[in-house]
C-alpha cells in the first residue's frame, strides 16, 4: 500500500529464520504490505538443531525433544500451521538425580531445585544432614546486595548452599544449558528470583508467595499430564509443515551468507558463491559466532567472539524392553556433575513419549559433553555408545546391545548466557539500531534459548522489520 516491494532476507532457517519468514509473509499479506522475503540458508535442509528420525516405528529426536507448555508462542505456531491434533503431552512420571552414588526421586515441591516445601527436602537423601542445614539458612541469611548481574552459583550457594546447588538446582540446569552454573547469567535467565530474593529475601519463602499453586489435581495419579509438549510425527514436523506454507520461492538452501554490508539505504548480503543479494532489512538467526564473521567489518560484534557455546552430543539407543532387567519406574534422570559418570542425563523416552516406540520396545536418550568433558562429543560412534551403556550399567541393568543407535554431535549448540549478557546483548543492538538500521538479530544465541524463546525473538523481529520499512 503505497510502498515499492521492499525486499527482507532472513538469515538462518532454523525455527528463529523459518518463523521470522513465515510471520513477516503472513502479516505483509495481511496488512497488504508490499514485501518480498527470502530465506537463505547454509546447509541443505530447514530446521537447524530441530531434526527427527524416524526407524522401525520408533520416532527419535537428535536434538530437542520438548516444548514448554506455558510459553505460548510454539504452541500458536504448531496450530498455525495445521498440527494440533499432533500435539502430545510428556507422561510426569517420576524423575530422578543420580548423586552421592545411588539414584534419588527428585523431591516434591522443587522448582527449578529450589524446595517450595521443606518436608520432602528434608527427607531427601539428595543431601547430607549438614548440607539441609545449609539450605536453611535460605530462611535467615540477609539477602544479596543490590548487583546489576550475577552467576546463578553464586546466588545459589548464597541461599542454599553448595549441595543443593551441586546435587539438584546445577543437574537440572545443565539439562537446559549444557553450560557451568558459576559462569551462568542469573539476570538474563532467571530475573525473576533475584527480584523475589530482593524483595522476600527467603527465596522459599518468596517462592511459595509468589507462585501460583498448581491445582491439587495435578499431582494425582490418573491426570499425569506433564508441563511439556512435542507433536507425535516429530518436531521436525513443524518444520515441514512451516516451510511448505512459505511462499513459492522463499527458501534457498546449501548457500552460505559471508558478509552483510550496508551499501546507502540498503545492505548487500555477499553469498559464498560470490553472488550478491540486496536487501532492504536483513534478519540474521544464526549462531552468534556466524552473526559475527557476517558483520566482521563492525567493532561492535566483537563481544560475540568470546561468547562461548558448548558441544554435547545425543545417544538414543532402541532396545527390546525385555533387555532392560532392572526397570526404574519414571521418566529419567539428571546425573549430579560431582558424580563418576560421562552421561549427563538420560531420558527413558518411551515412558516420557510412549507414542514415539514401538509397545515392546524401549528407546533410551542421553546426553555427553559436561562443560569439562567436551572431548566426549569427538570420541567416535562405538566409543561413546559403550560409555553410555557402561554408565547405564551403574543403575540399569542392560544385557543386550541396542538394536539400533543414533549419535548426533552438536557441535557449540549451546550458547552461554554468561555473566553479563543482557549488557551485551542491549550493547549490539544500540549499535545495531545506529550503524545498521533494518540489521536485527534473533535466535537461540541472543533473548532466550529454546523453541518458545526463539520464536518470541522471530514475532518481535518481524515487527522491528515492519515498523522499519513503513
Ligand atoms: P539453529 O537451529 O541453530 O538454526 C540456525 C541455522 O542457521 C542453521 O540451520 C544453520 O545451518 C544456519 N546457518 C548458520 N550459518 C549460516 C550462514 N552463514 N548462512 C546461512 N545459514 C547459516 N529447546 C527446547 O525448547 N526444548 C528442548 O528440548 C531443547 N533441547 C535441545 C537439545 C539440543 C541438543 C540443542 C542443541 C538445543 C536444544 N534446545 C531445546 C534449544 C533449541 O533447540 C534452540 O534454542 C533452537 O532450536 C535454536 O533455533 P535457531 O533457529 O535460533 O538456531
């Protein structure tokens, strides 16, 4: 409407690139905005760490496998696109940490391994008596001085001390972050409990005033409804389903982007083939490293050089259930780092999933690569399948070799929040917004990882690239 066509590229086509396209077609046709979008991306498929397997009736994630349930912006999508008889919903079953040499059941009334209950704490064997004495001290220690930012350990050991920390609230953050928990942001990936500490000094205590309680029910067996989902044909799926309502020619993929360059009003988008795009807004989703060598040219991206990013690597192994002879009735464990093992979790995916295999069949995940065992990831296939089932050995009792198994290296997958990172995240987009205006940044690397997060980051930059260009 009264605009020339105005030309979008988006870098990246993992979900942050494939949903900045889809959303940026969806409102220009809504809004009759005169934009043309394409989708560059380097490797020969969508999706980026979003990649399903699909053997023998078994459906297997390589990289993410859940979905938070209480951040909207997935679930919007997956219904856009047509899936939402697909969406499933994790069985919470129990879960458990393997610390101080045996398994334990996590305890009732953790969140995010802060008790909100002090009984199952208290008999938990996750701790030593002197290390809940500890942890009470959450209830009398004065709160933190006022800090612009700080690590989640240090927080942490503050309130609850080194074994709550080490023993349940660092496994269960690992699960998410791959990442060391004395390095980690609290102020860019948990705000809101240093304001609870501020303001109820007890995290406890603010935790439980402060939460809403989840209804009774949700505890009982029969309604064992988890807090995540996932689609039953895969997440991959939602790929698929994304790219095939992209506009006929949107998408070029095996092409790398080298450079960005601003050239007047517009930006030249060097290819590696040499060949040049020009573009009126540019959205780069790729790994803050690629973003970086993009826009080598500005001294502003430097900080991303030295944000560092952790490999791990997923074993999912296919077993007949009759090989599993000690049975653990749940839906997993966390391994506490303290602990002599090389796995960091393993999820017993056909009792989290139970679409996903076969009925007598199992289908176990797990995870290599602690921040100080990253050489774990570069063994070979053979090496790392025999250290899991050697691992798994210490609590399972498996007797049979996997029918099949997948091992996936994701090679600096995991961003790192560290320290400091909303400073420098609001830094590059300043300098962003003055040397290159109609540049934005969006993906796992920047505001929020995960599928939800990334998504949120894809939404706000199609209305940066709109507000932009009208
Ligand atoms: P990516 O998926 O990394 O996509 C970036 C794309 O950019 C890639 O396709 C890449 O090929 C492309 N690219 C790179 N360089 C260039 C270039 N120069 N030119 C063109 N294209 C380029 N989140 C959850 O919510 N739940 C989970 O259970 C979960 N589990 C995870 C498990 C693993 C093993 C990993 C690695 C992540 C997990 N996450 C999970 C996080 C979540 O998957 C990511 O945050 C999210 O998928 C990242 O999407 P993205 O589009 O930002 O990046």
């Amino acid at each position: 409407s009264g605009m020339d066509k105005k030309k979008v590229i988006v870098v990246g086509g993992g979900i942050t690139g494939l949903a900045t396209a889809y959303y940026l077609q969806k409102e220009a046709r809504e809004k009759q905005l005169n934009i043309k979008v394409k989708l560059i991306e380097a490797s020969d498929r969508l999706g980026g760490v979003i990649s399903t397997e699909k053997r023998d009736g078994f459906v297997i994630e390589r990289g993410p496998d859940s979905i938070i349930a209480r951040k909207k912006s997935a679930i919007r999508l997956i219904e856009e696109v047509g899936l939402k008889d697909k969406i499933i919903s994790n069985t919470a079953g129990k879960s458990y940490i393997y610390a101080r040499g045996k398994l334990h059941t996590m305890p009732e009334g953790s969140f995010m391994g802060i008790p909100t209950r002090v009984t199952p704490f208290a008999l938990s064997g996750l701790f030593s008596p002197l290390g809940k004495l500890r942890a009470a001290g959450d209830f009398i220690l004065p709160k933190g001085e006022p800090k612009a930012d700080q690590s989640l350990g240090a927080f942490f050991r503050h309130r609850l001390g080194d074994e709550v920390v080490d023993n349940l609230i660092d496994p269960l953050l690992s699960g998410i972050y791959a990442g060391d928990i004395d390095e980690l942001s609290l102020m860019a990936l948990f705000p809101n409990f240093y304001e609870i500490e501020q303001k109820h000094r007890s995290l406890v205590i603010g935790l439980n005033k402060s939460m809403p309680k989840p209804p009774k029910t949700a505890k009982q067996p029969g309604s064992k409804k988890g807090m995540f989902i996932s689609l039953s044909t895969g997440l991959e799926e939602l790929i698929y389903q994304v790219e095939s309502r992209l506009e006929e020619g949107t998408v070029m993929k095996g092409t790398a982007v080298k450079k960005v360059v601003k050239t007047g009003g517009t930006f030249q988008v060097q290819l590696e083939t040499r060949e040049v795009e020009t573009a009126d807004s540019v959205v780069i989703t790729t790994d803050h490293f690629h973003a970086q060598s993009m826009l080598s040219d500005y001294a502003f991206m430097e900080p991303f050089k030295d944000m560092p990013s952790n490999s791990v690597a997923n074993v999912a192994m296919a077993f007949p259930k009759s090989a599993i002879e000690k049975d653990i009735d749940g839906t997993g464990f966390l391994v506490s780092r303290s602990s002599d093992f090389r796995i960091t979790a393993c999820t017993w995916t056909h009792k989290k999933w139970p679409g996903t295999s076969p009925e007598d069949m199992a289908l176990l995940r797990c995870y290599v690569g602690k921040p100080d065992d990253q050489k774990a990831v570069e063994l070979s296939d053979e090496e790392i399948v025999d250290l899991v089932l050697r691992d798994l050995n210490k609590t399972m009792n498996i007797t049979a070799k996997p029918i099949f198994h997948f091992v996936t290296r994701w090679r600096k997958a995991m961003p790192q929040y560290t320290v400091g990172h909303l400073e420098k995240i609001a830094y590059v987009k300043k300098q962003l917004s003055i040397e290159l205006p109609g540049v934005f940044l969006a993906g796992g690397s920047f505001e929020g990882v995960g599928i939800p997060g990334c998504i949120d980051q894809a939404e706000a930059a199609v209305e940066k690239v709109i507000v932009h260009l009208t």
